[in-house]
C-alpha cells in the first residue's frame, strides 16, 4: 500500500503465529474505510517456507514490527497498533517500549499454560523446550474443512515448528513480566471459549497494565467446530471485531 498523505494517522497491524496477513484483511479494510494509512507487515519466516520459519524467533518478530512502527512514527502524528494472538503480544511488547495511540490486542497471549490455577490448551506445551531438540518439527492434524469455511486461515499446516514456538513462550513470559510499563489506551478482544490462547490471557493483561484507559471485550461463540480464537477471520466475529477496533481508536483520534 502506498503512503497516504491524506490522514495524520496510522494503524500497525500484526498477524499470528505462523500465519499470514490474510488474517488481518477484513479489519484494515475497515480501518482504512475510517481513514486511517494501515500497514500489514509479513513478519520474518512466515509465508515462506517452515525450515525458514524455523530459523527466527521472538526477536526478530519483535525487531520487524518495531521497525514498521518507528517508520510511521515518522511519518504520522499518531500511531495505533493491533494484533491477533502472537501480533497482540508484539502490541504490547511496543507499548511496553513506546507510546502508541492505543493498542489493540485480539486474543493475545501473555501466557499460554498454567499449573497453578491448572490451563493447558495443550499438555505438551510445557515440554516444548525440551521436545525441540528431539523432533524440531512436530506433525499436526490437517486442517478441517468445515473451520476453515468458518474461520479462513492461511499459515503453517499440519507441522508446529517448535523452535518457534519455544521462542514465543520465552517471549511472552517477558511480556507478561512489563506489562505495568504500558500506558496507552488499551482495548482487549477475546472469546470466552477461546481453545488456543486462555480467555484469563485478556483478564491479565487488563488487570497489569498502568492505561487509564482500558477495555475488555469478552465475545461469546456459540458453534463448536473452531478454536474460537481466529476473531479476524470468523464469520460471527470478524464485523463485531472491525468495529470495535475502529470505534476504540476513533474516540482516540486527534
């Protein structure tokens, strides 16, 4: 997408954990319905290939959306940031370092297990560090037809990379740990039922972070075929999604 110069203001968009940005289509198509320049960076290692994905991490994640946003700091007067899942994690990892106009995080994670109280939307997620070195790509059940005419996806299938994923548990963990440092006005989307990222991530967040502002909107998915985490993409969803993102950083537009 070119440079706008029309409006003085741009959202940040980042999408999930070997995904795509597909899946942040149906929101910058509002938000640049509303107005706003948004940029939908591929982060490093998705979209290519899964020995390549293989080969980055948390860091460079973070340094590829950190780079986009100096870049429309430069160039916007404010700057809004939102991400689905590991990209609402990078959210809040630049909140933590700046100052965005507001952030919103869709189904981010700040954890992803629990043992105290017990939350596992995988039991083998707490060995993961360890199964890495002992079969680096792990095989995953193929994609189900029916979700994906619910809930469109474009990623990594059938396999986890779990290199990858060891980064982003180490990555979170670190979030988790600054969250006081945010400031900015925040909006927090999570379903209810949400099997992928526990709904108690967007009650955490809310509950640690210093924005005088600060929102939490808890969607309720009746069907029960998804994961009900894909929010961007799900057909009960993605609408209700876009508009409260785009009224969230309307009230906060100069």
């Amino acid at each position: 997408m070119q440079h706008s110069p029309s409006t003085s203001a741009a959202v940040l968009l980042l999408h999930g954990f070997g995904g795509h940005p597909f899946e942040m289509r149906s929101l910058q198509k509002a938000l640049e319905a509303a107005g706003y320049y948004v940029e939908v960076p591929l982060l490093p290692g998705h979209g290519v290939t899964v020995d390549e994905f293989q080969r980055t991490d948390f860091v460079d994640w973070y340094g590829s959306a950190r780079d986009a946003f100096l870049r429309l700091s430069a160039a916007y007067e404010q700057v809004f940031v939102a991400g689905l899942s590991l990209g609402g994690a990078l959210s809040l990892a630049l909140g933590e370092e700046f100052d965005p106009a507001g952030i919103a995080t869709l189904a981010a994670p700040v954890f992803l297990y629990s043992f105290f109280p017990p939350l596992f939307s995988d039991w083998r997620l707490p060995f993961v560090p360890l199964l890495q070195h002992v079969r680096p790509i792990w095989p995953m059940p193929g994609p189900n037809s029916a979700s994906r005419e619910i809930a469109p996806w474009r990623g990594y299938e059938c396999v986890m990379a779990l290199k990858p994923l060891t980064s982003l548990l180490r990555g979170i963990k670190i979030i988790r740990e600054d969250l006081r440092a945010i400031k900015s006005p925040l909006l927090s989307i999570h379903a209810k039922g949400d099997r992928t990222v526990p709904v108690q991530n967007a009650w955490e967040i809310q509950r640690a972070v210093s924005s005088q502002v600060r929102r939490l909107e808890l969607l309720s998915i009746q069907e029960n075929i998804t994961s009900h985490h894909l929010l961007t993409t799900h057909r009960d969803t993605r609408e209700r999604v876009a508009l409260r993102v785009v009224h969230f950083f309307d009230e906060l537009r100069q």
